[in-house]
C-alpha cells in the first residue's frame, strides 16, 4: 500500500509555515517551496485547516500554525490527510465463500489481526512531530553551510 503525496505535502506545509514564520505564507509560496501544483496545495491546505492544525486568513493574512510543530505529530497529518474516508488502512475482500470452511471464518481472523498492524502503526506516528522533520531539515542545511 502507498499512500498519497498530500501527507509529504502536508508535513512540507506545516515545516515551511513555522521555517518561514515572519513572511507571508500563501498558497502559492508554498507551491514554489513544493514544487508541486498550487491547486492541489491549496486542496492539502484545506484538509489540514479543516483538521484545525492550521489557520489561513484570506488576502494578505496567508497561513499560521494553530499549535507548536512539536504538538503535531504524524498521526495528526494522516488523520487529516489519508483517513478522509474510511477509517481502516486495510480493506478486507467482501464475499468469502460462505460454504467453505476457509472463506466462512477468514475475515475474522484477518481483521483482528490487521486491526493489530494498523494500531502498531499509528501508534508510531504519534511518536513522531513535525518539530523532528523541520529538526533533521534545520540540521541538514547547517551541514550545507559548514
């Protein structure tokens, strides 16, 4: 499974809002920081404004975290930008063999246990803030520097 580009986007969006904090954050700043198309930058920020992780004020006002980057941790920008629909990361196949011993009792069994890998897995983008991406960034360009 492969998730989209509107949670890479997403942590770009937040990263750039609070590196470039003093300098109007539009739509079209962060297209050009992307790299990517300022439609669909605009259609990740909505998802995340909608998540309440951050505000816009039209015209002149541009984008501004509502909460520090270390109180938004990854699985608030999955939440806000893959989980639009169902909540499950899995989808389980609909129609097994009722008449077969296998297909009557397998969705069960797959769904406990893929309920497991999916709860291992959120539990570890808690553990992970966009305060660490902008960190290893921060990092990163000092080593340019040096």
């Amino acid at each position: 499974m492969q998730f989209s580009t509107r949670f890479s986007m997403a942590v770009h969006i937040l990263t750039a809002t609070d590196h470039f904090k003093g300098q109007l954050i539009t739509g079209d700043f962060l297209a050009g920081t992307i790299g990517a198309n300022p439609v669909e930058v605009r259609r990740v920020i909505a998802l995340l404004r909608k998540a309440g992780l951050i505000s816009v004020r039209r015209g002149e006002g541009g984008a501004a975290l509502t909460r520090p980057l270390s109180e938004i941790s990854f699985y608030d920008v999955y939440e806000a930008t893959e989980m639009t629909g169902s909540k499950d990361l899995f989808r389980i196949h609909e129609h097994p063999c009722e008449n077969c011993e296998l297909g009557r009792n397998i969705t069960a069994v797959l769904s406990k246990e893929l309920s497991q890998v999916q709860a291992q897995f959120e539990d570890s983008l808690k553990k992970i803030s966009v305060a660490d991406t902008e960190k290893g960034i921060e990092e990163l360009i000092r080593q340019e520097g040096a």
